[in-house]
C-alpha cells in the first residue's frame, strides 16, 4: 500500500524522500494524513537532496580514454553551455529530480529510456495542488463506494449460497422422511397382508373341521338309517306326536363371552351349531384361544359331534342362550 501512495504524492510534484517522510511521520495511515502534512509543512526545507544528474562543461574529463569509453556508451549529453536540472522518461515524458525517483519509476511503469533535460521539475501551486487534493478525494470515494458494493455484492452471494444450501438441507430432510413413510407404509401392508393369510388359514382349518365333522355325521346317519329300516312297521305310531311341533325357520341366539360381554344374532332353524361357532370366532372380543359352547337350561356342553347338527335338532329355537366357555388345553 506505501508503494502506492508515495506513487500518488509524488505524481502530485512531492518528492520521494518528502513523501517517504509524510508517510512515516503519519504512521502509514494512508494518502489523506500524509498530503495534509506535506501540505503544513510545504516551507520546511527540502532534504539533502540526491546527487544532481549530469555535469557541466568544466567539469567534463578530457581524457581521451574517457572520451573514447564515453562515445561507446549511450549516455546522453547536453550542451556545454547548459547544466542538465532533470531527467527525462523518454517513453512517457515525465521529468525526475533525483535517481531515486527514476528507480521508483522505472520500477512501478518499466520504461528503461531516460534522459537528461534542461527543463526544471516545478513544483504544484497551491490551487493545482488543492485540485489534485480534490482529484485524490473523488479517487478515493470512487475506491470506497467500488469497495462498498463489492462488498454488498459478496454479502449477497453469500446469502444466496446459504438459502441455496438450505433448500438442500431441506429438500434432502424432506426425502429422507419420505423414504421413512415408504418404509412404514411397506411394513404395515406386509403386517396386513399377514394378517389376512392367517385369517384365511384360521378359516381353511375351520372348513376342514367341519367337512370332516360333516363326513362322520353323514357315517353316523347312514348306520340309523341301516338300523331303522330293520325296525317293525308297528314302531311308527308312536312318532305321531311329532305332527304337533311347530315348525320354526329362524331363532334368535344370546352368546355370552368369557369377558361379560354379550352378542345377539338370528340364525336359520336349520343351519349348524359350527355357524354359531364360526360367527363367535369372527366377532369375539375376550382374545383368542379354543373354548365350547354350553347351555345352562338344560345343562349341556355341546361336543364336537354336535357341531354338524342343525339349531333345531339341538333345542336352540326359537331362542336360546348359549354361554361361551373357555376350553382346557
């Protein structure tokens, strides 16, 4: 940054060596305190200012091997009858006091063609230098304000970039919670799925239950059938009564659970005892587990033979109450 600002003073006529100084005694704090030290102290003498560039006429070597050497150089000369007071950049024009300016120069441009002049560096007047002190202001408030939105700038790509990495962050926690739900749903369907083939299971045995139950009732009916027909035709007067009966097509059935809780349904007269159970299976609600069906009036626990035999043959109609007892394992 000191290479800079000593490049702005002394492009505003400071010397190096004045420039330098300014600089240290303001602590390096920039261009602003530094030209107002330069400018309150614009009477103090000068420092020992660099060795003057170029000599005058009496003090050149006549020596011939000088000479000679001088002639193979291309240094430039001046006239005999004026002393060189600057050194010219011969690639920009601008005009040096002293060596150090010229290294300074040539450093900061890279122009290498200088030479000597009889034109004097002059120094700013105090409305040139006002003006360049002006000039230097706007300079600087044009850096601050390129400065400033450079800065907005960046603080926006930066809130740009943190909203951005926020949709991710949300984009990717929201499919992350998709992915969970997935898992869950998948989950519950093959729980239900389960549940259903052991529903279907439960009610495959059933059936099996009661076609074997159906097999050995219809074994059963075959062998009264064998042995009523070898009967004497006098036994069948005594079934008249049975004309008496009246016929019912529905009862209506009280269950009792084991928990307390009680389920009413109507049943056809004719349909079977394992109805009664399957409809207990499908709608109970004291858990799971084998039990058996009674009746308390008459005392009777039904068999597994009587679960193919029809409501009325059993006494159930046209109302009955059919209690549900756990069975031991």
């Amino acid at each position: 940054m000191s290479s800079g600002v000593i490049d702005i003073l002394v492009d505003m006529g400071f010397s190096i060596s004045k420039a330098e100084k300014a600089l240290e005694i303001t602590g390096n704090k920039g261009v602003e305190p530094a030209m107002e030290w330069l400018l309150a102290h614009a009477d103090e003498t000068e420092f020992p200012p660099a060795p003057v560039i170029g000599v005058s006429a009496p003090e050149l070597n006549t020596d011939e091997d000088n000479i000679a050497g001088a002639s193979s150089q291309s240094v430039p000369t001046v006239s005999t009858t004026e002393t060189a007071k600057s050194m010219k950049c011969d690639v920009c024009g601008k005009l040096f006091k002293s060596n150090m300016e010229i290294e300074f120069h040539a450093t900061k441009s890279g122009h290498d063609r200088f030479s000597e002049s009889t034109e004097e560096k002059k120094l700013l007047t105090e409305e040139e230098k006002r003006e360049q002190l002006r000039m230097l202001e706007e300079k600087l408030r044009q850096k601050r304000k390129e400065r400033e939105e450079q800065e907005k700038k960046d603080a926006f790509e930066r809130e740009k970039n943190r909203i951005r990495s926020g949709k991710e962050m949300s984009e990717a926690r929201k499919k992350l919670e998709e992915l969970e739900m997935q898992k869950l749903l998948e989950q519950r369907k093959r729980e239900k799925a389960e549940e259903k083939e052991a529903r279907q299971r439960v009610r495959a045995q059933i059936e099996a239950d009661k076609a074997a139950r159906r097999a050995k009732a219809a074994a059963e009916s075959n062998q009264v059938t064998n042995s009523t027909t070898s009967t004497p035709l006098s036994a069948t007067p005594s079934s008249t009564s049975t004309y008496h009966r009246k016929d019912y097509t529905e009862t209506r059935l009280q269950l009792r659970l084991t928990n307390g809780q009680t389920l009413t349904q109507s049943f056809g007269s004719k349909e079977q005892l394992s109805a009664v159970r399957l409809f207990i299976e499908m709608n109970r609600t004291d858990g799971n587990g084998p039990f058996q069906l009674m009746t308390t009036f008459p005392t009777k626990v039904f068999t597994d033979e009587d679960y193919d035999t029809p409501l009325d043959v059993l006494g159930l109609v046209p109302s009955a109450v059919v209690i549900v007892q756990k069975k031991a394992e």
